[in-house]
C-alpha cells in the first residue's frame, strides 16, 4: 500500500499575514506547484486525500483531489503540532492508498517515527521542502520503503 505524504506548498509569508493563520493561503508558486502535484502523484493515485485543517493544505491537495474525483477530508491530526496524532493517523492507514498533506513540524516527527519502530531507510539527508512529497510503502502493517520527491518549481 502507498501513502503520499505530502508538505504543503509554499504560502505567504507568516509574518505579513494579517489574519488567522490557519487562513493563510497559497502564495502563486505554491498554486503552481499544486497544480505539479497532480500530474507528479498521478501513478500513485490515493483512494482518498486528507489534509490538515489549515488553508494553504487544503489548496495544496485540492488540484490532485479534484482530478481523482475525491473530496480533501479536514482532518485536526495532521494540523501544525499534531505530531503525536499524525503518527497514529498514519499507523492506522498503512493498508490504504491515501494522500495526506501537513505542515513542517509534522512531517519529521512522522518519518522519525517510522524509522525508529520499522527501520525506514530515509536515506543519508532526508528532505521536506514546500511542495514535496514523501512516498511511502507499507507491507504487513510496517512500512519498508520511502521515496522523495522533489516540488515543481
């Protein structure tokens, strides 16, 4: 089984954001790398599309969720310092093709995770830059290989 692990693509900067960070949006390269996103995880494609709460995850997933004909489910568990439930969330889908899209803070805490309890060889630096995506394949409810790969610029 495969889960894409998804790091949501580049949004404004945090620090000219005016409003409510969870409404922080796409900037136009992170629109343009998730439109990239569709045809980049096109041979994997997930039966379902999960995404932190927050905006600029949601319109990260939304281009590859409405190619797929699926809806982006919100889910709290991958939002900014959900690291703890991210884990469980992605214990409890190894045996589903499935697309999750997070945030920075997440994403190490996730693969850590996996490397420690299954031995997942993230290979010499592992990355996690805006608009990546982490594929990971899971057997007999471990997960045995992972794959960067790199966001469109």
């Amino acid at each position: 089984m495969t889960l894409l692990l998804i790091r949501h693509a580049a949004a404004g900067s945090r620090k000219d954001w005016k409003g409510d960070d969870r409404s922080r949006p796409l900037s136009p390269k992170g629109q343009r790398q998730a439109k990239a996103l569709v045809e980049q995880l096109e041979p994997w494609a997930p039966s379902r599309v999960l995404s932190s709460p927050y905006l600029r995850c949601i319109e990260t997933v939304r281009p590859l969720a409405g190619e797929l004909g699926l809806k982006v489910e919100a889910v709290d568990a991958l939002a900014e310092g959900a690291g703890l439930d991210a884990v469980h969330l992605v214990r409890s889908l190894h045996d589903t093709h499935v697309a999750l899209c997070t945030h920075g803070d997440v994403i190490p805490e996730i693969l850590v995770a996996l490397a420690d309890e299954d031995h997942l060889d993230l290979g010499p630096a592992p990355r996690q830059a805006k608009g990546s995506t982490w594929v990971l394949e899971s057997k007999n409810g471990r997960f045995i290989s992972a794959t960067y790969v790199p966001p469109r610029q």
